[in-house]
C-alpha cells in the first residue's frame, strides 16, 4: 500500500495505483495529526514538503520501506528517525532544477527593473515613467550562495543573458567543472560582489539565518535579495529592517519560516516597495510536477520491487 499525503501529477498517480494498491489524499498534510493512524500497512509513503516525517510518524509505521519526496528539501522529514528504521528517503533530485532556474532569473529581471508594481497609481491616472525606469542585468554580477545543481542551472540562464557569476559552496570541490566561468568566492565574497544574490543551500544548523542583519549589511547597496531555499535562511526581521531602510534594494520569497503565511506572520511585509512574495512554488510548474511526480513514481515501485 502507498499513501500520498499531497499533490501528485495523475497519470503518476495512476500509473502507481495500476501497480500497488495506493491511497491519494492531497490534502492530507492539513491533517497532520490522522496520518500516524493511517499508516497501519502502508510500505510507502510520498510527500512533498508540508508533511511532517516524524519520529512518531514513523513509529506508527512498522511496514514503511521507503518516503518518497516530490521535491528535493529533506528538512521536512526526520532524516536520522529513517535511518535508524531502515526507511529508505528517495528526493526527485533534479526534476525542479530548471523550475526554480527560471524563477530566480525572473526574479533578478523584475527587480532590478522595477518596471511592474505601477498598477496601482496607473490606475489612479499617474504616468510613473521616471519611477519605473530600472536597471538591466546585463553585465551585473548575480551571486550564488550554494552551488549544487539548481544553482548551476540558474547561473547557465544568467550567463545567457550577460551576467557575471560568482558562487560560494565547500562542498563543491575547487577543481570540479562546475566552477568554469564562475568566480569562485566565499560568503563575504559574494555579499560584495553581487547585485543580485540568490540563496541555494538546505535548511540545516549551519545556514539557519545566515541572512542576517550583519550580512544584508554587508551587501551592496542597491543590491537585491532571492530566497527560494528555505524560509529559516533569512531572518526575515532583519531583511523586513533593511527593506524599511533601503540598505538593500529589493527582495523575492518564495519561502518562509512559517508556511503557509498567515495574515498575523504576513504582516510584517505590509508597505514594503520592490517586495515579491509566492507562495513555494518556485520549484513548482505543470511541467516540473510531471517530472518530479513521475520520478518518485518510477523510484518508489522499483524499491518496493525490490523487497
Ligand atoms: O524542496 C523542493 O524541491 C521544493 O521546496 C519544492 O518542493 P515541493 O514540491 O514540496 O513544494
């Protein structure tokens, strides 16, 4: 039996339910606390990033053999816990990389051209021309914080369009081909360098607010900001501070550290100019949902197949 717990592509699901009896609840992640009741003969589990995997979800889960994870963040699911189970974690690693890619580009282009928030006072009979006159990206410098796949795709398309590139990553190596055409840097490199930065590392200890006022200080003013990694990077404070404060020039979220935002967490973005705000769906598109359901379906059966 497999259980899915959010949204799936359905012919995905359909192939999984042509081959294993299988349960899909979209909506089930809105009620975490059913799930751990629910897992009484389920071998597989899929999820996206709103499922809570927890110890005690797992204990719950006697026959579990595998979680798959339409997506790639694993913070969401308690690693360890399903090591110690021998429950094997399967992330849809690549499936979104050009999905999000094309979210950070867009991103970089609308903020630094400040060209598409005058809706509003066109509507009241302005004619903002000199207000909405930005900036190109051409030949600025986009600055990757983490450089593992999605981050090399996105710096790929800023290439295309005349960007400069510089990275900072420990764990890819000082001779690996990734680097070629990009400066390779650490933090404090970036932060000096880049007009537009873009965050690509997990939500660990170590990266927990590494956005923080100390570094949005230490960013070039006019520079922008694009958070499609995790909500917890940024102290979300401080990026609201130096918004008010026009240290930095703009910023995009994608993510936050409470999701779905509330109305109460969403107030502190309230006024804020040159401010974009989605809901997780950077890595999200019809095309990337094929992809990664469609993955996490192949990856799933093979590994039932196995046992
Ligand atoms: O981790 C990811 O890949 C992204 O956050 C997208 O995940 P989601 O499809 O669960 O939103």
């Amino acid at each position: 039996m497999i259980l899915i717990t959010e949204f799936m592509d359905e012919d995905a699901v359909a192939s999984l339910k042509s081959a294993v009896p299988a349960e899909y609840q979209p909506d089930l992640a809105d009620r975490q606390g059913e799930i751990p009741g629910m897992m009484a003969g389920v071998q597989a589990l899929i999820v996206r990033n709103r499922t809570q995997v927890t110890e005690d979800l797992l204990a719950a889960a006697a026959d579990l053999k595998v979680v798959g994870r339409l997506g790639v963040g694993l913070d969401n699911i308690d690693l360890a816990a399903c090591k110690a189970k021998g429950v094997e974690v399967i992330p849809a690693t690549g499936a979104n990389n050009l999905s999000v890619a094309e979210y950070v580009i867009t991103n970089a282009l609308v903020l630094l051209r400040g060209a598409y928030q005058a809706n509003a006072r066109m509507l009241a009979g302005e004619w903002p021309r000199m207000d909405c006159a930005g900036r190109e990206v051409h030949g600025k410098t986009l600055g990757l914080i983490g450089f593992g796949a999605i981050a090399q795709e996105t710096a790929k398309l800023a290439q295309s369009l005349g960007m400069q590139i510089c990275a900072t990553d420990p764990y890819v190596l000082a001779d690996s081909p990734a680097w070629t055409g990009v400066m390779r840097t650490d933090l404090s490199g970036v932060l000096r360098a880049a007009d537009v930065i873009s965050l690509h590392v997990p939500l660990v200890d170590a990266t927990r607010h590494m956005v923080n006022a100390q570094t949005l200080a230490a960013m070039k003013p006019g520079a922008v900001l694009i958070n499609a990694a995790r909500g917890g990077v940024v102290d979300e404070d401080a990026l609201v501070a130096a918004l008010r404060e026009g240290k930095i020039a703009g910023a995009a979220l994608d993510v936050f550290e409470t999701e779905p935002l509330t109305a109460e967490a969403a107030a502190k973005f309230e006024g804020l100019g040159n401010l974009i705000l989605t809901p997780h769906i950077a890595g999200v598109t019809e095309e990337s949902n094929v992809r990664v359901s469609t993955m996490i379906a192949e990856m799933v059966l093979e590994r039932l197949n196995k046992s």
